[in-house]
C-alpha cells in the first residue's frame, strides 16, 4: 500500500502560516478581503461558495459573498464586477463557476482586476505564468497541486511529470506551473488527453502523474508504473446504492489497484479539494499584500 498524501493535513499548515500573516497585516491595519460572486442556484456551486465564506471567516479575513438570481443579466453582473474592482475592503474577486449559460464566463473573467483575479483565469495572469513572471496569480488547483508534491517530499525537479487532462482550469496551468525555473518547477512535463495515442505507454512512463480528466476511475493499474507518485484532482459523483446517500465520490483514478503500485497518492475526497480552497486563502493574502506594497 502507497503513503497517502493527506491533503487536508497539508491544508491545515498552508492555514497555520496565514495565521501568521493575516496578523501581520492587520497590525498594519489591513485586511485581507475576499468576494464571492454565484449567480443563480447550483446546488454544488452554492456548497463552495459557503465552504469559501466559512474559511475565510475563521482565519478572520474579510469575506463578502453576493448571490444573484439565475436571470442576472451580463451588464448587470459586470457592473457587480466594477463595483468590487473599485471597492479597496476587497483584495480577491471570484465569480463561482460555472454561471448560467446567458452569461459569458470568459468576459466577466476578463472584466476583473488582474490584481484581485485570484483565481488565477485572467488573461493577464496566465500570460504571467507562461512568462515565468511572480507577480501574477496561478489557478489554485494548479497550485494546490505543487504544495501537495513540495509537502509530500516528491522530488519534482527532472522528473518526468505526465498531466492527464488539458483544460484550463488544472491542465494547462499546472503543467506550466510545474515547468517554471525554481522551487516546485524544472520538471519535464507532457500532457495527455482523450484523442492521445499510446496514452497508457505515456502515463506508465512517469515519475508523477496527475489525473485531471474528470472521468470516473480512468486511470487503472496499467497506467501506473511502479512507485510513481499519482496526485488524482478529480472528484465524481457516482451512483451507488450500498450507500445511505445513494452515491459515492470517486477521483480520476481507481484508487484500491492504483494504489498497490503507487509509492503515494491522494485519496478522493481529502486530498485535492481542501487544497483549492486553501491555495484561494493563500492568494487573497498574497493580494492584499501586493495592493499594501503597490
């Protein structure tokens, strides 16, 4: 059986450090402040964001949350953007995703500070990252990754790292993120997906896979080469009648067989998730930061 990469415990001391320094900055009489925008009702969408507004409140951040009704129109969900741009109490903006499909994700995206885009999707901000540039946001599944890997004492420099999934939520991003000169980077890093050929010759050859594909247990056994070191970011409901609920969660990867192969690995759920919402805490700190410095 593989070590568990236990990334609520990872969470606890990325929150452990902000403590320290939400203090600091308040001593200078700042907060850190964090909005969160839903528009409409998505049940899962409406479980993040009072998962968010809870964390924020209990590291004593500033924590503002607006929830609109599904007929919002586009201007008016622009405006609210405006508004929290303008507003100096608010250092991260975060519009929950996805919206209604009236509304253009990838312009309200656009229409946020770069500076308060802590969810690292703003134009600017990915160019950042591409260029190797610090100051910019990273997406904080991406990021949550790394922390994971750098916590975990997986060594991520030269190793072969294969991301499976190339969205821009997590795949891009991370295998950016994971390239960059420096701590947490100079890996070699290939990116697979659905229309990939060979792709289990591909995944059994790295030192680090990560499964971002968001397909209920794809990865098996004979992805997975012995003793690589599999992070699993998906999370999927899936029918189960056995359990009292009526479905269980499962990850990307097939966690009981993987995991006899594996010389680590993050369970789903308690590895990836609290790891997101931590990363968001930690770039809304780093943004009030920035706007003190600035």
């Amino acid at each position: 059986m593989s070590h568990l990469i236990e990334g609520r415990a990872i969470a606890e001391k990325v929150y452990a450090e902000l403590r320290g320094e939400i203090a600091e900055l308040k001593k200078s009489g700042r907060t850190p402040g964090l909005a969160v925008v839903l528009v409409g009702d998505n049940p899962a969408s409406r479980a993040y964001v009072r998962s968010k507004d809870k964390m924020c409140r209990d590291l004593g951040l500033h924590s503002l949350k607006l929830e609109l009704p599904a007929d919002t129109i586009q201007d008016e969900l622009l405006a609210r953007v405006r508004d929290l741009n303008n507003d100096r109490a608010i250092h991260g903006i975060l519009v929950q995703s996805p919206p209604p499909k009236h509304i253009d994700e990838a312009a309200i995206i656009r229409a946020i500070d770069p500076a308060k885009d802590v969810d690292g999707f703003h134009p600017v901000n990915i160019a950042k990252l591409t260029l190797g540039d610090d100051s910019g946001f990273v997406p904080c599944t991406p990021l949550g990754c790394q922390r994971l890997l750098i916590e975990s004492g997986t060594e991520i420099a030269g190793a072969h790292v294969v991301v499976l999934g190339r969205s821009m939520i997590v795949g891009k991003p991370l295998a950016l993120l994971l390239m960059r000169k420096g701590k947490g980077g100079d890996a070699t890093v290939t990116v697979v997906h659905s229309r990939s050929q060979r792709l289990a010759e591909i995944t059994r050859s790295a030192d680090i896979l990560i499964a971002a594909i968001g397909q209920p247990e794809f990865v098996r056994a004979e992805h997975v080469r012995d003793g690589a070191v599999v992070i699993d970011v998906g999370i999927n409901r899936v029918d189960d009648p056995t359990m009292e609920r009526g479905y269980q969660l499962v990850g990307d990867v097939a966690f009981a067989e993987v995991s006899e192969k594996a010389s680590a690995i993050t369970p789903v759920p308690g590895g990836v998730g609290p790891m997101t919402i931590a990363m968001l805490m930690a770039n809304t700190v780093r943004a009030c930061r920035q706007s003190t410095a600035s």
